[in-house]
C-alpha cells in the first residue's frame, strides 16, 4: 500500500472515512504521526462547541429533551469532529454496554449515558465498565433501582459478568449469586419530576448548575457487608471491588481484546493476535489507549485478510459518505457564530440529520435503540437483502438545495477538478477516489459510461447538471459490493 492507502485504511477502521484534507495532512505528516493524532485524541482539540442542550431548545416551545434530537446531536458531532476515534470508541461501548431508550424513555438519561461512555472510551477498561455499571439508564434498563441485602439483584450481577466482562463458561452461579451481594446498596434517583416548576426552568437549572436529572446513589445501609467469594477471590467484597476482580479476570482480557481487534480489524482473530493483545491488557491494567495501539502496530491490521475486508456498518456507511461530500463543516456552518446552549439548533440541521439518522435505522442500526441487551450483531449480519436495499437509496447529502446544487455537488465538483479530470473515465476515477472506494474496472466502466451519457466534462461547467450525474453515479456506486466493504 502507498501512504495514502495506508492513511485511508487507518481512518476507515479508526474513524469513519476520511475526506480529502484529512488524507493530504496524514500524507503530509506521516503514518506514525497520524497514528498518535487519531489514537492519542485526548491532545486534539475537537472543534466542536456545539452543545446538546442546543437541539433542546424551541424557539416558541418548551426544550424537548427526546431522545430523538440527542440522536441527531451525536450523529452531528461524528460528521464534524476532529476526534474520529472517540466517537467510534463511543459508538463500540454503546454495543458493548447496550441500553436502549425503548425501556428507558428518557433523553437526559440517555445523554448522561453517551457522556459516560465518551469520557472513558479510550482509557483503562475499568474505568469504563465502572462508568457504565453505575449509569443510571443503564440501572434502569437492568431493573436496577435499588438492590438491597436480603433482596440482591441477580438479573444485574448476571449481565454484568455475561456481556460487560467474563462471557458465558467463565463463571459459576455461586459467582452471580456473590457478585449481586456486592452490588446490594447501589441504586439511582431520577428527580426531575420532583423539581418545581415547568421544563423550561428545569433545564435552565441543569446548566446553571450542571446538576443531572439522575444519578448513581449509594447507601450503605442497604449494603450487604458480609464476606464474599467471587472468581476465587474472598474478603469484604462491595461492588466497585466486584468490577475489579471481573476486569482483572483472565476471560474478561481475552474477551475485550477479541471484541476490540473484530470491531477494528477483521473477525475471528488467530490466537497469536489474541496472545499479544491479551498481554498488552494484561501489562497495563486494561488500558484502550494501549491495545488500540497495539491493534495498529500489529501486521495483521495492514494484511490482506483486514484491508477492505470487514463490512460497514450504517454508521460507517452513512457518515463517511456525507463527510467526504463535506456535510460536517456544513452543518455546523448553520449555526450561529454566537450560539450559546440556549440558542436552537437551525431547523435545516435537524432536517439534514434527521434524513441520514433515518437511512441509517432503516438498514439497521437506530442509534440509543440496540435490538437488546447483547447489541447489535456487527460485520456480516449487517448484509440482508432488506438491509442492502436501503444502503443503494443513499446518496450522500446536500446535492441538491433549496437554489440549485448544494454544497456536496460542489464539493465532489471541486475535488474532481483538483484532479484535472478531463474525460469520462478520469472524472469517474476522480469520484471514486474522493469516496475512497476500490472498485473494479467492470464498475468504473459502467460509471464512466454514464458519466459520458449525461454529459462528460461538459457537467464540469454547470453545478445543477453535475448534481443529477453526481446523483445516478451514487447510485452506481452504492449498487457495487465493494463501496459496503471498509
């Protein structure tokens, strides 16, 4: 692979697709530095001032706190972000520890939910698994209220040592029945219907105050303190001890890392790559950052059994498409230079990320609503023919506007002149490249062809004619294998 493909293939699986700017820095910096850029996020500055509370407020209305417009808020902030792998990350936690807002029902809940989520992506896993456990939409979709000594939740210390950390085989029902002792005495409160007043006051004390409608609660009255014996381990056993003792455990190191490499490189990983990944879990007590350097450091993640070989999820799909035709820059353009979190986001935001929150659900993947408990199943399950059909109707965004050719038609259009394109066949290689597709000749031909029917480099000179080729070539593309292949 040349450098360019290199930088591709680290932003398709790290993020989700790079555009054009993105690929000229990572050429210009190098592979290692766009390495520690996407890796160590931490020291990037994100660019986004763009807060959730924005898709709240109405102009004539109340705030409305759906879950829905959190949605579109997030799907938002993977278009425009400079930070690509912490929203994957957040995204690869959301299935890991899935809650849905089906059972939930409650924006702010969910929203405290991805926060947890985001701020502990890249750390140490227990960090997150703690993060997690203690959420309160995660407490409310496991029925966990409140969990009392002579009434322990086992449903709770079920899931968390099934999905969240060992897996199925790894423990015994001595173990659920011991690690719900210790979980007795957690609970959450959720008080916004005990505050005074209507929404609108409520929301403005949750920013004066930065003070959440729920929150984890302890109370150790209602904790179990007798000795435990959970994985081997015995003492005075609570539950942040519990979490430690199931992320130290050997099953919950392989179990992470095997997730993490089937997530970001291909599935069923060789036992080799388990055994490394397993030691680097293992030397540096979970750390994320660490494995998911070690995930781009091992030579499996450059092979030809990863390269475009793992399937894109909607997500991928749908976002990668739009920011390369320039949608995040867009949208965030919408939006007032002096905004504040009180300031509505622009009615034509909501709009535009309501239409690609919508293909996204409708090929599968809806965002804060995870089929159930174990998430969604990644990779191949994502191809039905149901699924495949809803991929081939997406085109992207902004082609067309309300005065002609939008900003994607004139994003392509710009980036196939970059290109010097002066044929058919080069406009078409063009278009491919700027979606960083590899496609065969049989596909490019049949590209080309249409491109030379519609007009050839005649479009280049007349936006709204390239925004009706730049549309069918869409259609092309997305109707070629090898555009859902990452």
């Amino acid at each position: 692979m040349t450098l360019r493909e290199k930088i591709a293939h680290l932003y398709r699986r790290l993020g989700f697709g790079a555009t054009p700017a993105e690929l000229d820095e990572g050429v210009r910096v190098g592979l290692k530095e766009t390495v520690h850029r996407l890796i160590d996020f931490d020291k990037v500055d994100e660019q986004f001032p763009i807060s959730p509370l924005e898709f709240s407020f109405r102009e004539k209305d109340e705030p409305d706190l759906s879950t829905y417009r959190y949605r579109l808020w997030w799907i938002m902030r993977m278009l425009a972000t400079k930070r690509p792998l912490q929203e994957r990350l957040t995204l690869f936690w959301h299935n890991h520890f899935a809650v849905s807002d089906a059972k939930v029902e409650d924006g702010p809940m969910m929203l405290n939910y991805l926060d947890a989520l985001r701020t502990n992506a890249c750390g140490p896993f227990l960090n997150v698994l703690t993060a997690a456990s203690k959420d309160p939409a995660m407490m409310r979709y496991l029925d966990m209220q409140r969990s009392m000594r002579g009434h322990p939740n086992e449903n709770f210390a079920r899931e968390v040592m099934e999905l969240f950390t060992l897996g199925i085989g790894n423990y015994t029902e001595a173990d659920v029945k011991e690690a719900s002792r210790a979980f007795t005495g957690w609970g959450y409160i959720h008080i916004f219907w005990e505050l005074p007043g209507n929404t609108t006051s409520k929301v403005d004390e949750w920013v004066a105050y930065g003070r959440p409608f729920s929150s984890f609660t302890l109370m150790p009255a209602m904790h179990d303190p007798t000795p435990k014996k959970l994985l081997g381990v015995t003492g005075q056993i609570d539950g942040d001890k519990a979490l430690e003792i199931m992320a130290k455990h050997p099953a919950t190191e392989r179990r992470i890392c095997k997730k993490l490499w089937e997530h970001f490189a291909y599935e069923n990983p060789e036992p080799a790559v388990l055994d490394r990944l397993s030691g680097v879990y293992r030397h540096t007590n979970g750390n994320i950052n660490a494995i998911m350097h070690a995930i781009v450091d091992a030579p499996e993640f450059w092979g030809d059994k990863c390269v475009r070989k793992l399937v894109k999820s909607p997500v991928d799909l749908c976002v990668a498409v739009a920011r390369q035709m320039g949608a995040g820059e867009h949208l965030v353009s919408f939006r007032a230079k002096n905004a504040t979190e009180r300031t509505p986001i622009p009615q034509p935001v909501l709009d535009n990320l309501w239409g690609i929150s919508d293909r996204m659900e409708r090929a599968g993947l809806s965002i804060f609503y995870p089929p159930d408990v174990s998430g969604w199943r990644w990779g191949k399950s994502w191809i039905s023919s149901a699924a495949m059909l809803e991929r081939y109707r997406y085109r992207g965004m902004f082609i067309w506007g309300s005065k002609g050719a939008d900003v994607g038609t004139k994003t392509t259009l710009a980036f196939i002149k970059s290109r010097q394109a002066e044929g058919s066949d080069a406009i078409a290689n063009a278009l491919i490249e700027l979606f960083d597709l590899d496609l065969p000749d049989t596909a490019r031909s049949v590209i080309a062809a249409d491109i030379h029917k519609r007009g050839g480099p005649k479009l280049l000179a007349n936006e709204n004619a390239w925004a009706g080729a730049l549309d069918h070539a869409l259609m092309l593309m997305m109707a070629a294998p090898e555009t859902h292949m990452a």
